[in-house]
C-alpha cells in the first residue's frame, strides 16, 4: 500500500489592512511552526493553539481545538485535491460543517480528498483569551499584568509540556478520547455522587464533562496495562510504555470506555 505524506510548503499573504490579515497555509506547514509564525507577526487568534502536534492541512480534519479556541474561529476557507475527480476544489468555512471535533472531512469526504491548503483570517489588533485552564494562573505567576499574543502562546506551551508527555520520549496520541457533550439531567445525576464534577454550559439544554476527569475518578490516571497504559499527569493520553501493539492501545480504550459507561452512564 502507498503512504503520501503531505509536505507541501508555504505561507502566503492574500490580503492585509490595519485590522487584519488573510493568509494561505500550505497543507504540508508544521502547524506548531505556522502558530509561531503568526505569533511573530502579531497575527491574533491562534496563540491558544500552540504545540498541538500535526501539520496545517490536519488542523480542519476534526476542528483541532484548545484553552477556549477552535481552529474554526480562524478559517476562511479550505482548498482540497479530490482524488476521483482529479481537480482542486475550495469550501467556506460554513461549508466546512465544522462542530466540536468535527468536520465534513471527517464524514462525507473521508478518505476521498487530500487537504493542500487552509486560509486563515489572523487579528492584528486581537483580544487575547485567557479565560480557560491555567493561562490566567500561568501570567501571574510570571506577572504578566498586559498579555502579549507571544505571552498567551508561552503559557500554553508551558502548559502542555507540564501535562503531556513528548512523543519523542514516549510514544503517545496525543488527547486520545472527546470530551462529553451530555444533557443537563446526566450532570444533576453526577452531581449527587460527586458535587464538584467540573463541567462547561455548551447551550441551554446540554454541557460539557471533561473526559480525563471522569477517567481519573475511576482510578485509570498513571494506570499501565500490559505495554500500554494511561498518563500519569493527563488522564486523556493514552501512552505506549513498552513496545504494545495497536491492538493493546484499542483494548485500553475499550475498557475505559466501558467502565465510564457502567459508572456514568457516559459513552467515551
């Protein structure tokens, strides 16, 4: 079978004013390598996804997303090669049907076309967001009373080294499972057992669980299993200790995935 690596290069600017800047991002880009980029320029709006491992031409795979932003925020359209029909094509963002990691590449285009290039809307003038996790903590702690892009990047790259584990020293996915989205009357049921269940209003009917916290609830965080096992600092990061194969990692998984079911009523 054929493996094509996409490592198709290039960051051009397509328009640019006082406010803002239009820029296209081959598909081949480091994605870590582009946030840096921008974060260089002064371009606002991705910063919050620094160090997520990928290229550029992923990110709209499944809406790459972190520290309270999606890469959707940012996206102005995306150009895909077809591979039966042999031409080059280009999507809105609307067209892209991106939702909470999700997107039209991960359903109807599923392995039919290859990503060559993303076009981003960067904030030259940008309103940083700090408001999730520890970025708030992590600037006064280094007293950072006027955030910079440059300094909302640094504290998440802090961050993510302090909680996950680098692949080059032990193999992992990266965030393995999705946080729940659940009705409000599975959290009210939560609740009664655990009062202090952390959870994020998505809209007025349902909200978000994160899965590591249930996962650790249920004794899994630092947990190995054969050759593989459950990170020690990130209760999502599945990790591969000692050679295991792909089939200990899915069975990893399967089990989690029932025990959360059985305890919370959750499906992972």
């Amino acid at each position: 079978a054929w493996v094509i690596k996409n490592n198709i290069k290039g960051i051009d600017i397509i328009a640019e004013d006082n406010h803002s800047v239009t820029v296209a991002v081959a598909g081949g880009e480091v994605w870590h390598d582009f946030v840096m980029y921008a974060v260089g320029k002064a371009w606002g709006g991705i910063e919050n996804l620094a160090l997520i491992p990928g290229t550029v031409g992923a990110a709209p795979m499944q809406n790459i997303g972190a520290y309270g932003v999606e890469v959707k925020d940012v996206i102005y359209s995306v150009t895909y090669f077809d591979l039966e029909q042999q031409a080059f094509f280009t999507l809105s963002n609307a067209a892209c049907e991106f939702g909470y990691r999700d997107s039209i590449f991960k359903r109807l285009y599923k392995n039919k076309i290859i990503i060559t290039s993303v076009t981003f809307v960067l904030k030259k003038n940008h309103k940083v967001n700090t408001s999730y996790g520890a970025i708030q903590e992590v600037l006064d702690q280094r007293g950072v009373a006027a955030p910079l892009i440059k300094d909302i990047a640094a504290a998440v790259v802090y961050i993510r080294q302090s909680k996950l584990p680098d692949p080059k020293v032990i193999g992992n996915a990266g965030s393995f499972f999705k946080n729940p989205v659940v009705p409000n009357a599975v959290l009210d049921t939560i609740r009664a057992t655990y009062p202090s269940v952390p959870n994020y209003k998505v809209d007025d009917d349902h909200v978000k669980i994160p899965a590591g916290w249930l996962i650790e609830q249920r004794g899994w965080k630092g947990k190995k299993v054969g050759a593989v096992g459950v990170h020690d600092r990130q209760a999502l990061v599945l990790v591969n200790v000692a050679q295991g194969s792909g089939q200990e990692i899915w069975d990893l998984s399967t089990a989690i995935i029932e025990d959360i079911s059985t305890h919370f009523g959750i499906i992972l």
